[in-house]
C-alpha cells in the first residue's frame, strides 16, 4: 500500500490542465459494446479506475488500440459472453462500481448480462434500483444469487421502449437506461433523467453514432430506438472535479495557479461556489487563473446569516466536491454549513481535519459547521488515512496547507480518481514523496 509524504506550506505557483473526467469516462467507455464500428475516445484519464474498465472491456473481447497517452480506439465485434461467467469478470466486476454501466449496452445488443455487486467508495448506501427498475421496464429480467452476490440479467425479447418517471435523477442509472434504449423498439420517455454535463456527453456522442434522441441537457429524454449503431469519435470533457479541486487548493494554500482549457461552461456553478467561499478567479479565454491571496472571507446571506453550501443534482453543486468546500473554508475568514445531502458517510474524514487543528463541529452524519481560521493557526501535519477518493483529496490539499509534515496513506484511492496528482502538483512547487 502506497503513502504520501507531503510537506505542508509551500505557496504553488504555474499552470496545470485538468485530465480528462472520470465519471464521463466510466459512460462513455461502455457505449462502445453498442456498436461493432470503431469508435476513438480522446482525453482519456490514465487511473485506476478507468484501466480497470477498459481491462474488462478488453477482456470482454473488445479490441483495444492506444494510439497515444490519452486516445484509444476500440472495437466491439466480437465480444465473448462466456467471459460473464468467469471468475475473472467476477474479480474485476466487483473491484469497479463502474463495471455496472456495461448492463444497458449488454442487454441492449445482445440480450444478456451479468452482474457481481460492485464496489466503489464506502460513502454510504448507493442502491442500484435506478439502473434495475428502468431497466425492468424496457423489458430487462434480473435474477439475483445471495450466495455470491451475481446478478444475471436477460432480455429474452428485445428491449421494447416505454414510458418511466426515475425514481432519482441518478446520472448512472439514467445513462445505463439511455444506453440500454437508443436500441430498443420504438420509443422511450424518460422524466426526471439526469441532466449533468457527462450525460449530455453521452447522448451527443450516441447521436453521432446514429442514436435518435431529443431533450438532452434537460430532464426529459426521449428516445426513439433504432437497428443499429455505427461508429465515432469523442473527445471527453475535463474533469470538473479535478477543476474544483484546484481551485479550492490555490485557495487554501494562498497560492497563484491558472487551470487551463477548463471548458468553463461546463462547470456549472462550481466557480460561484469557491467565489461564495472567498476564492477570487478570473476567467481568460477558457483558462481559470487564481491570484494568490493572503486571506479569503466566507459570503453571507444577504441578512447576514451564516451561508450553506448544500450538494444537489445538476445544475446544483456537484457532491464529489462538497469534502473539497469543506477543507477549504478551514483557513477561510467566517462561518459555514457544510451540508452534504446524498451520501451519510462522506463527511467522516473531518475527524482528520480536528486533529490537525481545523474548528469543525459534526452536526451528524450529513452536516458540519466550519468555523475558519482565517490563516491565524495553520493546520499542522499529522498520519492519516485516505477514505475514499474525494476525501483523500480534499486531506492531501489540508496537508499541502499544513506545518510540518503529514502521512496520508491509501493513495491507491486518490489514484482511483486523479492522474499522478503527486507528480502535476510537485511540478508546480507542492512537496509530495511517493513511499
């Protein structure tokens, strides 16, 4: 198992590019078993969790070229459903929650698919019923074995397109439902779809590869299914949470860093956020610069009540960043809720934060209340743990902020998620050791 070893106080100063994102990856690597035509992915993340899907895809039977660092094409020609019932898919379906996005491809072309329950980040429970129960509904039967935890999932006749209303705007389990009816018969509508920048991605690449679906970027889809689906390439946006990250670090380290080729229409309102919290930026072009700043001052409502930061679907604040506001507003100037509403076990990292020095208290499982140092007491460097990806991100920026030296151990999560983040940030003046 792999630690850092971060050196805390370092004011950082240069250009980083975001990788390519991870959740528009885990989408959009799967469409590919959707056609048996090459199709060319560019911007691919080079961690953990994307090699782990591509390994399956390969091992599927798809044919896997990397043309350079960050490009692949694949072809879907001859995929071998024996390799369902393996061990091996059992092993490597159960290391990758993202191994669940392959089911509406799956059954959408070829009728069958199976399951082993996922893993992924212990955050709290994450049902699948989104991904099942609209699946059912396009004609999809699952059958489960307690014993080893499978799921076998048939469509015994073709998919049939319907109408359903999501029980959650879950962005998974929309798209695994979108991919599952661009080939089913006749049309599907689905209401209250995920709506979030990787979906659109999703079904604009679908579209190019002769899809029919209208309604994207709003929370009614339909979709009207066709015989076959043809080749295409894409290009996947950067990652957003990688964007907020830096930010929040330039920010909690007094640091001068512009972020470039950000695609900034994309982020939503992430900016405003880390703007609510103090942070300054300027938009040049599609590049986010952050001047370094000596201090920075949590906004107010405008009664002057203390502000909340809450996660919600898009185009509200992203969860996957609520644990980088949070660290972040412990050396702000003011007061915070922290409320992150999706996840009941994402916010148990701040008692890492308490032995470093921050003033948190843990309202429960789903709120905190931060009351920023102003930059007065630095954190000071501690050995900890990474929990899951975005905490371990959100302790490895405390730990560059930080006096003295902090362990952080578990980065093998961090890898799940951001690309030799050691490496990008140490070459802009962070002190971090790979043990």
């Amino acid at each position: 198992m792999a630690c850092f070893e971060v050196i805390g106080g370092n004011k950082l100063k240069g250009e980083i590019i975001p990788q390519g994102a991870k959740n528009e990856a885990l989408q959009i690597l799967c469409a590919v078993l959707l056609t048996s035509e090459p199709v060319t992915i560019s911007n691919v993340p080079d961690i953990r969790d994307v090699n782990k899907l591509i390994e399956i895809l390969a091992s599927l039977g798809v044919k896997v070229e990397k043309k350079d660092a960050a490009t692949y094409t694949f072809i879907a020609d001859d995929i071998n459903l024996d390799y369902l019932k393996t061990e091996q898919y059992a092993a490597q379906g159960r290391a990758l929650r993202g191994s669940v996005m392959i089911m509406g491809p799956m059954l959408a072309r070829f009728g069958v698919c199976a399951l082993p329950k996922p893993g992924g980040d212990k955050i709290g429970r994450r049902p699948m019923d989104t991904h099942f129960n609209g699946l059912k509904k396009l004609g999809a039967t699952f059958n489960y074995d307690s014993q080893d935890s499978f799921f076998q999932i048939t469509a015994p006749n073709k998919l049939k397109g319907t109408y359903m209303l999501l029980d959650e705007a879950s962005v998974t389990g929309t798209a695994n439902i979108v991919m599952g009816a661009v080939l089913a018969e006749g049309t599907t509508t689905i209401y209250n779809a995920a709506c979030e920048p990787y979906l659109q991605q999703l079904c604009k690449m679908l579209l190019r590869m002769g899809a029919k679906i209208s309604g994207v970027g709003s929370n009614l889809l339909v979709i009207e299914g066709v015989e076959k689906l043809g080749g295409t390439d894409h290009r996947m946006l950067p990652d957003m949470i990688e964007i907020g990250s830096f930010i929040g670090l330039a920010g909690m380290t007094g640091s001068e860093i512009t972020i470039k080729n950000a695609q900034i229409q994309e982020l939503g309102i992430i900016p405003d956020t880390f703007r609510r919290l103090g942070i300054q930026m300027e938009f040049r072009g599609d590049d986010i610069y952050i001047p370094a700043q000596d201090s920075y001052e949590i906004d107010t409502y405008i009664d002057g009540s203390i502000l909340t930061i809450a996660d919600a679907i898009w185009p509200g604040f992203t969860p996957d960043l609520i644990s980088v506001a949070l660290v972040t507003a412990t050396q702000a100037k003011g007061t915070v809720l922290i409320h992150q509403k999706m996840f009941e076990s994402r916010l148990f990292f701040v008692d890492k934060l308490i032995d470093m020095g921050a003033q948190i208290i843990l309202c429960d499982p789903h709120r905190a209340t931060v009351i920023g140092h102003n930059r007065q007491v630095p954190l000071r460097g501690i050995k900890m743990t990474s929990p899951d990806i975005r905490a371990g991100v959100a302790l490895l920026i405390a730990a560059l902020s930080a006096e003295g030296k902090s362990i952080i151990d578990n980065v093998e999560q961090i890898d799940r998620g951001y690309q030799y983040i050691d490496k990008r940030l140490n070459a802009i003046g962070a002190d971090i050791r790979r043990l």
